[in-house]
C-alpha cells in the first residue's frame, strides 16, 4: 500500500477528523509560507526579521514597517487569491460529515472561500480589522484598510486612531475562542491531520497534545518534530496528495 493510499484508508475509516494546518496550505493559492526555502523569512525586508514586523513591539514602535509589510506580504497588495484543491477537498469531507473541524494558523480567508464551516484561527484573521480607539472600536473590511491609508501607509479611522488587523501578532495571546474550540475538538477526534506546518510556532504546536486518537498523520515537504509520534508520515507536496484524496 502507497503512503496516499494508507491516508484514504484512515480518512475512510474516519469518522471524526481534524484537520490542523499552516502557511504551506496556502502556498499552491500563491501566498508564500514563512519558512520554506523560498518563503517570507528568506526575503530580505529592510534587515528586520519578519517575526519582528509581525509583533506587538513593531506594531507599537514602527507602525509604518509594520503595515509596509502587512499590505505587501500579507495582503499581496489585494492580488485576488482563489482556495486551491486542499481548501475545496476539505471543504467537501466536511460537508459529508467527516470532517469536524479545521483548525488553522493562517490568517487568510481562504478555507471560508472554499465553503468550510468549522474553521478556528488560532492566529487570528485579515478578514476584519478595527480601530484601536476602546470605545471606539469601529469594523472595517480589507478593502476599507487599502482605501483608509494616510500619507504614512497606516489606516486611520473617522475618529482619526489607528485601525489594526484582527491577526493575533507575536508577544500577543491567542484568541481564546478558537482555542477553546479547537481543544475540544481534538479531544473528540479519531483522527487528526496536521499538513502544512513547520510546528514550530507556540502555543499553537502543543495543540497536537489535546488529540488522543489512533491515526495521526503528519503531511510536509520537511520533516518535523511530531514526524515521529506519527501514524503516517508523507513528505510530499500536499497539492498532489489531495488532488488524489477520493471524497465519499
Ligand atoms: P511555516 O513556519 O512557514 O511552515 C510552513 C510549512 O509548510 C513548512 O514546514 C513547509 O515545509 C510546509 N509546506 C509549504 N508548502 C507545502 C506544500 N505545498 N506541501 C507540503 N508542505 C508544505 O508556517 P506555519 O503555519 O507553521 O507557521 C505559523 C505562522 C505562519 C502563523 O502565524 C501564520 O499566520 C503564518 N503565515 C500564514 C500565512 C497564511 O495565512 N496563508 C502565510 C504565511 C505565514
């Protein structure tokens, strides 16, 4: 039996999967991932780190950085970006009821565009974004922030403060709402799917911890820490292993 053959044979045997994922989902849509040999933190960006821009102290000191960054990398500049066959094909074993949940490190939008319903972000999302004034607070959209920009690149509310993104930047805590759902679906699950990240990001890597079922299955072109306390191990691009996946 082939390694894709072994995953359909869990994944048909499944009745309650999770799937957790990370920047190499999205990388076949065109939005590079940090750490692959071609990713963001290989791109040179003004000698600043990425983890750098990205957190709270960049956000605080150097907002311009910050959003200079923010519009480029992580927005692509309002390129339109479409779900590819591993956002669809998860959407679909979740509308068949397989799928339970999917829990998710990116801050695109991109599973909701493929139709997935149970999506949590640990890291937030670029889907909303709001003043930073309390009591103000006011919600606006990503075209909103492009069309909101001052004369620095920041984008300023009508009463004049900040507006910042709902991600969840460096040094900040993680939205507990997600993270509690995503516990709890773990802790229910039979078997858990983790592709497309390097794990190495916390707290959002010790989520594996919650899970307890008896097929876990690690998918990434590089190897990774939990590789070993894996059912099945596949080092392939995830793109040719979902195109693959038979739903039903
Ligand atoms: P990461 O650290 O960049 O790791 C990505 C992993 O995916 C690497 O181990 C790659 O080997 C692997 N990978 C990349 N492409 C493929 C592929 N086609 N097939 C199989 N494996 C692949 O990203 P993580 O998600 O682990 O790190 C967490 C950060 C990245 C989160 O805070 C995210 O917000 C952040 N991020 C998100 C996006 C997005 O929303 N699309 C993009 C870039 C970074």
């Amino acid at each position: 039996m082939t390694d894709i053959e072994q995953l359909q044979k869990f994944i048909d045997e499944s009745q309650n999967i999770v799937f957790f994922g990370g920047a190499g989902v999205s990388t076949a849509s065109g939005i590079p991932d940090f750490r692959s040999p071609n990713g963001l933190y290989a791109q040179n960006y003004g000698n600043k780190a990425p983890e750098y821009i990205l957190s709270s102290t960049c956000w605080k000191r150097e907002r311009k950085l910050f959003y200079k960054f923010y519009f480029d990398k992580i927005l692509m500049n309002g390129q339109k970006i479409e779900p590819n066959i591993i956002h669809k094909k998860l959407a679909e074993l979740e509308s068949i009821g397989k799928l339970k949940a999917i829990i998710t490190q990116n801050i695109d939008t991109l599973h909701q565009d493929a139709g997935s319903k149970n999506v949590y972000q640990v890291h937030g999302t670029t889907f909303t974004n709001h003043c930073i004034r309390q009591g103000c607070n006011k919600e606006y959209s990503i075209k909103e922030l492009f069309e909101r920009k001052n004369e620095d690149g920041i984008p300023v509310c009508d009463c004049g403060s900040a507006i910042k993104p709902d991600v969840t930047l460096y040094e900040e805590k993680l939205p507990s709402d997600a993270w509690e759902n995503s516990v709890k679906a773990l802790k229910n699950a039979d078997m858990l799917i983790i592709a497309g990240t390097s794990l190495v990001v916390y707290p959002a890597a010790s989520l594996l911890n919650y899970f307890h079922g008896d097929k876990l299955v690690i998918l990434n072109l590089q190897e990774t820490e939990a590789d070993s306390m894996a059912d099945l191990v596949i080092h392939k691009d995830m793109k040719d292993v979902f195109e693959k996946i038979i739903v039903g």
